[in-house]
C-alpha cells in the first residue's frame, strides 16, 4: 500500500487560506512557496504532464500580494489544469506528445479562475485524448491511487486528482464525459463535481465527445468545488453547447433513489458492495430511501461506447489515428477507430433511442428526487488493468457513462475506507441545473462521515455559505445586515420586489456593527474597517435590476449601498452607513449580528 506523506503537508483549504490571508499570517507568496516544497517532497508521482516554473508562480503571487484581494474570490488560491485545457504559451498535450499543440489563447473556465486570483501550478496527466477511466493510458506514467501502488489513480483525469489528494493544489479542473471527474475522485477520496453540460465553457478544451462533454471540478469538499463552480461557470459566447442555468431544487427531506438489489454489480467485490449498502443507512439519514429501475441508464451507459456516440470521439483524434496511429496509445486508438463502424443513419437511430432513454429517466425522477449510486463498482490494480484494458476500464464506468447522455448533473462524494484500505464513495444525480442542491445534500453526507481530505490528514472546513447559484443575467445579489434580514420589519421590501433568498452568510473579517441612535424601525451600520475587525452576520438575496433600482432609490440617509466583501472573498453590493451616522451609536460587533443583538434586548 502507498502512504503519501501528509507531515510537512499545508492545508491548502480555500477558506483557511483566506483566513490565514486576512489575519496576515500567510501570503501567497507563502502559499506558492509551501506547494513547490510539497511538490519536491513528493517526488514523482506522474501526475503532472508539466509545471509551470516555480518564478513565474512566484511573480504572479506577488503580483496579487501587490493588486491586493478585492474583487477576487479565488485570491491567492493553488490550482491545476488537466492537459486536454489550453493555458496560453504552456503546451496542450492530451497525453498525446505528437498532438501536442501552443495556444495563444486560455480556455475561458481557465481564465475566469486566473481572473478571479487563483494561482496556476501546472497541468496534469491524463489517460489520452481523455478517453479512459483507468488513468493508465499516458505517455507521461501511469499515477496510482494516493492510498495504493497497487491501484489505479481512476481516469481520464488522473493527475487532477491525484495533486488535490496529495496536498499540491486547493482544486484541480478536470474533464467529464464518461465519468472521468468522478472515477478518480473516488479512488483518491476527494469530491468530484460534474456540473450539468453546458454550465462551465468548454471552449479551449479539446474534445473528447463535444456535444457532452464537461469541465469538472475535484476539490477536497463539495463547498470548495461549489466555489469555484460559481466563478468558473457562465454563458460563453464563444461555446455552442453553452447554455444559462435554470436552477432547480430538492424538497428539504429528498426521496433518495437507490439500486434495486437484483441490479446491483460489484464485478465480485464484495467490500464495495457492503460499502454501498452502508452508504444507503447513513443517508436514510438525510431523506426517505427509494429503491429504482436501472436499467434504461444502465442501456444509456453502454451507447457511449458500444454505439454510435463513440464516433464523435474522431473529432480530435481521427487525423491521428489516420495519420500516425503509432503515436497513440493502442487502447486508445482502438477505442476511437470504432467510431468509424457508424454510419449517419446509426447516429441518427441513435438519438432517437436516446430521446426515449430520456424520457424514461425524467420518469425515475417522478419516484425519486436525487438518485445515489456507487461512484464505482471495484477498484483494479494497474495488474488487472494491464492484463485486460478494455473490460477493466468499463467495469468503472459502469454507474457513470449515462450521466452526459440524459443531461444529468452529479457530485461524487467519498463515504469512507474498505477494510483493504481503499476509499469508496456515491454519486448523487439529479436532472439538470440540481448542482446546488446535490452539493448542499454531498457536503452534509461528506461532513457525517468524519472523513478527513484526500490524503492530506486535513479535515474539510465548514461551509461559509449556503449553496446556491450566482446571480443570473437579470439579477442583482444584494447583502442585508439589519431590518431587511429575513423576519425582521422591512424583509417586506424585498418580498414584495419578488426578491429570492439566496443564503445566510458573513462578510470578511473587516467589518464593525453599530445600533444607530434615532431610528424607526431600529436599524443597524455596517461599517469597514482597516483594523480591529469581525465578521457580521448577513444574507443574501437576489432580485431582477429593475426592482433593484427601485429598491435602492427608496434608501433613507445615512444608509447607503455598497461593496460588501463576504467571507468566502467575493464582493457584493450592499447596505452600509455613513461615518456620521455613528455619532452616539453603540458598537454591538461582539454579538456577531443584528438578529442576536436584537435577540439580546428581548431578553
């Protein structure tokens, strides 16, 4: 078995970081400084494809450390980046050296990170040309699971999960069209969250199957993943399968949809079948356990490669495989030639089918909100792999090909360890535009397990926000911190503007609360300091533009709006007074917010 070191291991934990910035007791240059040593220490993992040299991670933390953290959410913030997503002037490989190609431009999802203040590492190893849920189709080496040498890492993004495991980076991107975000995030006992297709832009990423294909995040919690979804996704213009969310939600106790006994494959392992049936108990806990008909997933799942959708996978790799076979991995190869066994009346019989498989799924979530099924069936060793590629690689998949397929979203979610030492782990699924409701469910069956991250030794951190989607392109997010709190007297004026709660959260810890003298209904100023500050309670809700121009025309002096920077680093528009208004005001920060002082003067 392999133990990765976790002494000398920083927690990278984005709300950590963003604690230890704020109270001055780490930089980024600190912070790139410590992940560079961790990378050294670690040794060759065949993780990385390629880093980006440490002085050139250097000189863009001390560019942020100058420009300073308003605005950027993900300030100071360690990723990676598969190696089938372009970063301007680092190769694009897809594990395939002789495809290799330098774009000048970075992939939107990249640079929507970079943009927000993250700090790129480097890229990470894949199985080629994404095509693979083994992590052992790469010219680079093939990565083993950080709990095992044994064990295959899982695949295609292999090295993405494997940095995040072993405390490199905070977050990694992967890729997602088969279950490739999912798999390794399993087998390395992190979170892996594919969003519903067409959230996060695909463009400046090399296709795997276009039409399907998806950015993935891997974090070491639901929360961090669902950060950085928030930053990441958006509308592209630049992306044709790009689309705007439509958020949909869970009931607050989910009918929780859950293999049938007669349709449950373990492919004999008999430790992740125990593994499951535990999984099913401790989320009886969270909502009421219904058993479902896999089996029109189940004939989805095997069309992505036994059928005509494995032809669209010649997108990237048909001039290759044509041209210099020999450079590709002959599993690989041998997967993408099938393609060219279809013929355009196949594809077309092909999405008839899959328009009924869909409509037969729509009707499975008519009995159950969210489904929960095993991440993976078994884990393989690069051993078994190795002897029989093909079957090995699809007994992984065997819960994961129909997802993209019938346009689900769905969070992997470690459970805990077999008594072999191997991690297991759920998917949840939900139709589509369900993220924030499966990853609110993840992080609360996540927590209830005790399991640290990875194998950092690092417990998860505790949510700072609800989860909730970003404000769409009609709506304007907007922090309350008094008498417009939920249940307090002038909650009314967003109520009656249609505004929707969003999430009960706190600002960063600049701020100081005052009861301002004088005022009816009794209201509160928020006000930000240079030192000596708190977090404050407040919420967060979202209304159209124009009931947000009316709403803030109505605003009495000495009250204002505002940016209000919240505790997970992004900026909002929000209440705040003017410095005289604090004349003769009490100072009540020390009750951490409106509502508990109010609560205090009840009693």
């Amino acid at each position: 078995m392999n133990a990765v070191s976790q002494s000398a291991c920083p927690d990278l934990a984005i709300d950590r970081l963003r604690e230890a910035y704020a109270q001055g007791k780490s930089s980024p240059v600190a912070t790139v400084e410590a992940v560079y040593a961790r990378i050294a220490a670690l040794g060759e993992t065949h993780a990385w494809i390629a880093l980006l040299p440490r002085e050139q991670a250097l000189a863009r933390a001390a560019a942020l450390q100058a420009e300073g953290s308003a605005g950027k959410p993900l300030w100071g913030i360690p990723f990676a980046v598969k190696d089938n997503i372009d970063v301007a002037g680092m190769p694009t490989t897809a594990a395939c050296p002789a495809f290799a190609y330098t774009p000048q431009t970075t992939a939107t999802v990249v640079q929507r990170l970079l943009d927000a203040g993250a700090i790129l590492i480097g890229k990470t190893n894949l199985d080629q040309f994404a095509t693979g849920l083994v992590g052992t189709r790469s010219p680079y080496g093939a990565p083993s699971s950080v709990f095992s040498d044994a064990h295959v890492s899982g695949g295609s993004s292999s090295g993405s999960a494997v940095v995040v495991a072993n405390g490199s980076v905070s977050f990694a991107l992967g890729t997602d069209t088969a279950g490739s975000g999912r798999v390794p995030a399993m087998f390395n006992n992190i979170v892996g969250h594919k969003p519903t297709k067409g959230w996060l832009p695909t463009t400046g990423v090399v296709p795997a199957c276009r039409s399907i294909d998806c950015v993935s995040v891997l974090a070491l919690s639901s929360t961090e993943c669902w950060q950085v979804l928030s930053v990441a996704g958006g509308v592209d213009a630049a992306d044709p399968w790009s689309r705007a969310p439509e958020p949909a939600g869970l009931p607050a106790r989910p009918r929780i949809g859950v293999l049938r006994a007669d349709q449950r494959e373990f492919y004999g392992d008999a430790q992740s079948a125990a593994a499951y049936d535990k999984a099913i108990l401790a989320l009886a806990e969270f909502g009421d356990i219904v058993e479902f008909d896999f089996a029109p997933l189940r004939e989805a799942a095997l069309m992505l490669y036994e059928g005509a959708p494995v032809a669209e996978r010649l997108e990237a790799a048909g001039d290759m495989l044509a041209n210099n076979p020999g450079a590709m991995d002959p599993t690989v190869a041998a997967v993408v030639a099938k393609g060219k066994q279809f013929s355009a009346q196949d594809a077309w019989a092909a999405r008839s089918r899959l328009e009924a498989l869909r409509k037969q799924a729509i009707g499975i979530f008519e009995a159950a909100d969210v489904l929960a099924l095993p991440t993976s069936p078994t884990h393989n060793t690069h051993a078994a792999v190795k002897a029989d590629p093909v079957a090995r690689n699809s007994q992984h998949g065997h819960y994961t090909n129909f997802a993209n397929l019938l346009d689900m979203a769905c969070i992997a979610i470690p459970t805990g360890f077999k008594p072999d030492g191997l991690p297991v782990g759920i998917t949840l699924f939900g139709p589509a535009w369900s993220d924030a409701a499966l990853a609110a469910l993840g992080e609360r069956l996540h927590r209830a397990s005790g399991l640290t991250g990875g194998a950092t030794g690092h417990a998860p951190v505790a949510p700072t926000t609800r989860f909730d989607w970003p404000a769409q392109a009609d709506e304007v997010h907007v922090v309350v911190v008094g008498a417009h709190l939920s249940g307090m007297p002038l909650n009314r004026e967003l109520t009656e503007r249609a505004a929707r709660f969003v999430c009960a959260t706190h600002t960063a810890p600049h701020y100081r609360l005052y009861a301002l003298p004088n005022t009816t209904p009794p209201k509160p100023g928020l006000v930000r300091v240079a030192d000596g500050g708190t977090g404050i309670a407040v919420e967060v809700w979202a209304m159209s533009r124009a009931a947000y121009g009316d709403f803030v025309s109505r605003i009495p002096p000495p009250m204002g709006i505002g940016n209000v920077v919240l505790a997970d680093g992004s900026t909002v528009q929000g209440f705040w007074c003017e410095p005289i208004a604090l004349q003769g005001a009490q100072d009540i920060s020390e009750f951490g917010g409106w509502r508990a002082y109010i609560a205090s003067l009840k009693k």
